[in-house]
C-alpha cells in the first residue's frame, strides 16, 4: 500500500514538472514575439543599439535552449519571485 502511494507520488511531480516545462516553453514562445518587436523598435528608433540589443536577444534564446527542463522551470520561479518582490 505504502509502494502504491509513493509511485503515485513520483507520477504525480512528474506530471506537475512536465506540464510546468510546457508552461514555461509556451511563455519561452511569447517571449520570443516580444523579443522580434522590440528588435523592430530599437532598429527604427534607437539604431545605435540595434546591433548590442540583436545580440543580446539572440545570446539568450541561445542559452534558453540550452538549458534543461529543471533548470527552466527553476528560472521561471526565479523570475516569478522578482516580479512579485518588484511589485510590492
């Protein structure tokens, strides 16, 4: 019985992690929308940083992909907390 209920535990967080990897790689997505406008807008209105700003857009999505799920989601709760912690 004490077997059923740990395997159902260990189902169960790998349900949860799975389902915040997709969370987190569909905000990846947004995320990447957001970083091609403002590379539009910083190339028309500020040209001066086009170049710094390309690469600086391009180096973290490069790493974004690197990293693995559970560095992703712990990242995610990283940057959740700042928010939060911004906002009071």
């Amino acid at each position: 019985m004490h077997q059923i209920s740990t395997k159902q535990q260990q189902q169960q967080q790998q349900q949860q992690k799975n389902t915040a990897t997709i969370m987190v790689d569909e905000y990846c997505r947004y995320y990447s929308d957001f970083s091609k406008i403002l590379g539009i807008y910083v190339k028309y209105f500020h040209p001066q940083l086009h170049f710094e700003v390309e690469q600086l857009l391009e180096a973290s999505y490069n790493v974004w992909h690197r990293l693995s799920d559970d560095k992703k989601i712990s990242l995610a709760n990283f940057l959740e907390e700042i928010t939060r912690e911004s906002n009071h």
